[in-house]
C-alpha cells in the first residue's frame, strides 16, 4: 500500500496551502517535536539545546535562559544544563529534548517512538513525565510507538496496520491520559 | 538574530578549530600576500619620488648638445650670463643656478679622496635641495671674488675628517687650498645610484678660474616656482636661449632641456604599474582561497544535514538556516581577513626594511582587502547556505 498525499488540518489553516516559511511558523508556534533518536545538536549543552526554540522566536538571551532552565527542572534536569548529550544517559537525553518540546508552551506534542531507544524502566519515566504534562499543561499528545505497554498511557489509540487505519479506540480512563497511535 | 547568528557561527569555527584554520588559509595568504605586495610597491615608488625630490624639485636643467647627454663638439658652452638673462626675463622662475663639474683628488687631514667639485652660486642649493647642517652658505663677495671657500657632502666630510672637525679646516684642491665653511646634509643616494653626498661645492668663479680655467658653465639648472606650467616655461626657455645662441629658424637646438618632473613621472610610474601587477596576482589568491571556503562549507553543510532538519523542524525558517551559514562563511572569510592584515604587517616591516624601502602603512588598501575577503565569504557561502536552507525537514532527519 502506497502512501498518499493528504492534508491536515490544524489551528484553522490547511497544510496543503501553506508556503514552507508558513509551515515554519505553525511549528514554530504550536507544536514540539520529541524524536526517537532525540536528535539534540552534538557538543552543545543541555540548556542550550532547550534554547534553540526560543532562539527562532527571538527571545531576548535573559529570557531564553530563564525559560530553557525552567524547562529542563520541569523534566527533573537540575544540574546536568551544563552537559552536552555525549555526557548524559539515553534517558536524559530524551528528557532535553522533551523540554527542548514543551519550552516554546506547545498546543500539540508531536513524539515519533520516544521510547523506542530507551529500557522499559526508562521508558515508564519518560512515558509518566509525558503523561504529566498533558495533564499539568494541557498539552496534547500525539505518540507514535510498536509498544503496545506504551500504548496503553494513551486515551485514543488508533491502529495502523500497513499505513491503514484497523481501529480506533477511546478509552475510558479515570485520568486524562495522551493520545497515541500505534503502530502494528 | 543576527547576533546570535554570529555567536552560532564562531561556536562552530571554534569547534572545529583545525579544520577552520586550514579553511581559512587561502584567505590569510591572500590578504596578506595583496596587502604586503602593495604596500611594498607604494614604499618603492615613494623611495623613487624621494631620490627624484633629491635632484630638486620643480627643476629643468638646460644641457648643451642636442642629445641628452655629455654636451656634443661644436656646440657652444653656456655663459653665466645666460643664467642671469633666464632669472630676469622669463616668468615663473625662481632662481637659476649655472653648474660647472670637475673631477679631481682632494686633500685634508692626511688623507685623499677622489670626488665631484661642483662650481655655483648660491642658487644652487635652491635648485639642488641643498641644505646646510652646520656652517653657512658663501658670501656675496665671496662668490663674486672667487675665494677660496667650499661646502662639503657628508659621505666627503666622513672620509677625509671621520670624527674630526671639518668646518674652519683646510681642504686641498688641486693647487689650492679652500676653507671649509659648511658641511652640507646628507641626501643619500641618488636616483641613478649615485652618492650625492660625496661632492664638494665651490663659488663659480673659484673653479672657473683656479680649476677648469675658462669662463664655461657646463649646466643651467632652472627652478620653477610652485604651480608653475612647465610646458610653457619650457617653450619660452628654448625662445631666449635660441635668441641668446643666435640660432637661425632652421637650426636644430644645441641644447636641451630635461625635466626632473618627468623623469620622476616616468619612474614612478613603472614601480606603480609593477605594484598594480603584483597586487592583481595576489588578488588570485584570494580568490582561490574563496573557493577553498566554499568547499569546506559545501562539507560542513552535508555533515550538519541531521542539525539543520532539528532546526527546521523546531520552526527555523528558510531565511533564518541561509542566514547562518552564510554568517559562518562569512565570519570564517573575515577572520581569515583579519588574520592576513596582521600577518601582512609584519611581513611588510621586515621585508620593507629587508629591501631597504619606506613601510608606509596604507590604510585604504587594508581595509580593501579585509572586505573584500568578507565579501567572498558572501559569494562562496551563499550557495552551500542556500543549499542548507532548501533541504526537506524531514529527509534532513532522517538523513544518517
């Protein structure tokens, strides 16, 4: 099966339409990014990793800062601004690019298998902080994952099976949980 | 942003320390090979200028003959009246000084030394550029007497009197002895090659008489008062020396006029045409070193795909990533620059004293080049910054 072309819409704009700096902007201002190999710029620290966000949103240096450490203390970060990815676990570096994600106050969190790189232990951590902010921020989740223990935070799950949709699941949970797809 | 762009820029040249240096090689070698190449040129043709001012300056100097050089049989000597009719009757002269050369042995102080005596008036240091470092120039009786007095060069003063005092001592030439009223400062070498300072200056009269015995003056030399038109003054110097020689319309001159302008002008010229030269072949490098930048980045650009995909997909626009790596280039282009201007500092002193020319710093042809190696880091950068800038978010992600 073949992969289409479509369109999304989002915040009230359709993506077909957009020019490319447009598109640039939509991210810019809705929406975070955590990759499943973290994709944080090499031998640059933590902090700022985070800042990069604000940086293209020019933000002053003072408040760039001030935000990327508030950013990184929210992912339970303190005292590691200071280290570059190659010193820190595969965790930590998916932590900062979780705040790198949330610092610019995301609508929508876009994750491509944030676990798929981490242990099931590391992977429950990462998976709960997520969680967290979905329901502390409102931000809403979008996950893509195989596993279904990952699947299982979310409150919609749809499955994909060949790039065609097979179900679409609400779930009734007590707690606000993220939405996420699965990937068969 | 742009700022920032800036800091972005230097944190990657400092990451990647050898290879930027490396990069920037072309461009230091560039800079600095134009810069030194110019300023060398610049301090030999100024170095030419100042041994042509040495001669004097706003000079024609009348000869006799029709070529330039030693006068021709037949044609007849000029008189030191022929000096005083140029000074009262044509305009825009400021003096003329009639010249006679003779070569003889001087002695004083024990010793000998063979040297130029050159006999004239006081205009002669008007004409000339003489000045008087310590003594005094000849009296009026003195020069109308003859008397036996003379000035000396420095290079003269230093090899017959060495740390003696030379004013008031007797000085022998040929069959008379002269005072030594004056040592004269020294000039240096010549524009031919020549030491000017080894002379030895009489009152007309006194050489006429006492050494080359006759009433002839070798040379006429005319100084021109400033902003004077040479041309003209020329033109009307060779009516009044036709006159004053009684040449009919259909004889050639039997004299002739040379101008130190010119010969400063045609000098001059040729190290300027050679400093051009050199700069342009230098100017090559430059360019070869833009090329070697471009390279890099084209490099750095493929190397950093995975970087520039975080940045997009975070929200950098295209003008925000182009930006970037254009200031990259640029900042490495303009280090580069500013490397070579210091470098070519120094390379100027030490060459420029090696070569025996003024260092003249010249400010234009610095900054010139220090932007125009910025402005190659605009040329070369901008594609491999374009490059960056167009990539597809999501193929630079995935890019390994």
């Amino acid at each position: 099966m073949k992969l289409l072309p479509g369109n999304i819409c989002f915040a009230m704009c359709m993506s077909s339409g957009l020019s490319r700096d447009q598109r640039a902007r939509l991210r810019r201002r809705f929406l975070g990014f955590v990759f499943q190999g973290y994709n944080l710029l090499a031998r640059t620290s933590a902090l700022e990793n985070v800042e990069l966000p604000l940086l293209y949103r020019g933000e002053s240096a003072a408040a760039r800062r001030e935000a990327a450490r508030k950013a990184l203390a929210s992912v339970g970060l303190v005292g590691w601004e200071k280290h570059t990815p190659a010193e820190l676990s595969g965790g930590q570096q998916q932590r900062v690019a979780i705040a790198r994600a949330i610092v610019t106050q995301p609508a929508v969190l876009l994750a491509d298998e944030p676990t798929g790189n981490l242990d099931t232990q590391r992977s429950r951590e990462i998976m709960d902080l997520l969680t967290t902010l979905n329901v502390e921020r409102g931000i809403t989740l979008v996950m893509v994952t195989h596993e279904p223990d990952m699947a299982a935070y979310a409150r919609r799950v749809v499955r994909f099976v060949d790039g065609c949709i097979e179900s679409d699941q609400a779930k009734a949970s007590p707690a606000p949980a993220p939405a996420a797809a699965e990937v068969a | 942003m742009l700022l920032n762009s800036l800091l972005l820029a230097l944190r990657e040249i400092r990451r990647n320390l050898l290879r930027s240096f490396l990069t920037i090689l072309g461009i230091v070698i560039g800079v600095s090979a134009v810069i030194t190449m110019v300023t060398l040129g610049n301090g030999a043709t100024q170095s030419v200028q100042d041994q042509i001012a040495g001669l004097g300056s706003n000079l024609l100097m009348v000869r006799q003959g029709q070529r330039q050089g030693p006068g021709g049989p037949g044609s007849p000597a000029f008189k030191e009246v022929d000096a005083e009719a140029i000074a009262t009757q044509i305009g825009g002269v400021k003096v003329v000084a009639p010249e006679v050369h003779a070569a003889v042995t001087v002695i004083a102080n024990g010793r000998n030394w063979t040297t130029n005596v050159t006999g004239s008036t006081n205009a002669y240091f008007v004409t000339n550029n003489w000045k008087v470092a310590t003594g005094r120039i000849f009296s009026e009786e003195e020069l109308q007497a003859g008397a036996a007095v003379c000035l000396i060069g420095e290079t003269l003063r230093r090899e017959l009197f060495s740390t003696a005092p030379a004013l008031g001592q007797q000085l022998r030439v040929k069959q008379f002895s002269c005072e030594v009223i004056g040592i004269l400062v020294a000039k240096g070498q010549g524009a031919m090659g020549n030491d000017q300072d080894d002379t030895v200056l009489v009152p007309l009269h006194t050489l006429q008489r006492r050494v080359t015995g006759s009433l002839k003056v070798s040379n006429l030399l005319v100084s021109m008062q400033d902003n004077t038109d040479s041309e003209h003054l020329k033109a009307s110097l060779t009516q009044l020396l036709r006159e004053r020689r009684k040449l009919a319309t259909a004889d050639d001159n039997n004299f002739n006029i040379l101008d130190t302008k010119q010969i400063a002008d045609t000098l001059s010229g040729t190290t300027k045409i050679m400093t051009t030269l050199l700069g342009a072949v230098a100017a090559v490098s430059l360019l070869v070193g833009g090329i070697g930048i471009m390279n890099i980045m084209l490099v750095s650009v493929s190397e950093r795909t995975r970087e520039i995909g975080v940045r997009l997909a975070i929200g950098a626009l295209e003008r925000e990533v182009l930006l970037q790596f254009l200031i990259e280039a640029v900042a490495l282009a303009a280090l580069g620059g500013l490397i070579g201007v210091v470098l070519a500092t120094g390379a100027s002193i030490v060459l420029a004293m090696v070569m025996g020319v003024p260092y003249l710093f010249n400010l234009a042809i610095n900054l010139l080049s220090f932007a125009f190696s910025a402005g190659i880091g605009v040329v070369f950068g901008f594609m491999p910054a374009r490059r960056a800038a167009q990539l597809n978010p999501i193929e630079a992600l995935r890019h390994e």
